[in-house]
C-alpha cells in the first residue's frame, strides 16, 4: 500500500508531504515555526492522553525529560564562556 501512496504522489505533486505541509501553512495562515509548534503540542497532547497499556514508556521518558533538563542546567551552571566566544572557538 505505501508503494501505491508513492507511486500515486510522484504523479499528483500535490499529494506530497512537502505540497500537503504548504497547503496547510496556506490555510491556517501561520508560520512555518507557529505550525511547528502547533502540531508539536498536538502530537505531546496525542501521547500524554494515551493509555499506559498503549504508553509503555512513558515513566522513561519522563525520567529522561527530567534528567536531560538537569544536565542542561548543570552544563549552564558551570559554563565559564558566553556565546560569542563559544561560537568564535567553535568556528576557528
């Protein structure tokens, strides 16, 4: 079936992914970060509604989140150089 969904895109263009995401920035007139953000919360809504029989791993991915945020704040704590002179070093 995917085959046929390609097969059927590559004569009708505007059944592509990328025609189908212009069409829908067309239409709700927002930019592209807006539409971004919009189908981001969506898709965390879709997924943090799920059942936990359908949502293994949330509790995982929850501790990951947690710990990510963590380390960011450690990584920011002891950072000892602003941003220009990181990008100055990183583009030397």
């Amino acid at each position: 079936m995917q085959h046929t969904q390609q097969l059927v895109a590559v004569e009708d263009p505007n059944l592509t992914p990328s025609a189908r995401l212009l069409a829908d920035l067309d239409d709700t007139g927002l930019e592209f970060a807006d539409y971004g953000m919009q189908t981001a919360l969506q898709y965390r809504d879709y997924f943090a509604d799920l059942s936990n029989d359908l949502n293994q791993h949330a509790e995982m991915f929850s501790a990951e989140a947690e710990d990510s945020l963590k380390r960011q704040q450690e990584i920011e704590r002891t950072d000892s150089i602003s941003l220009d002179e990181y990008m100055d070093r990183y583009y030397s």
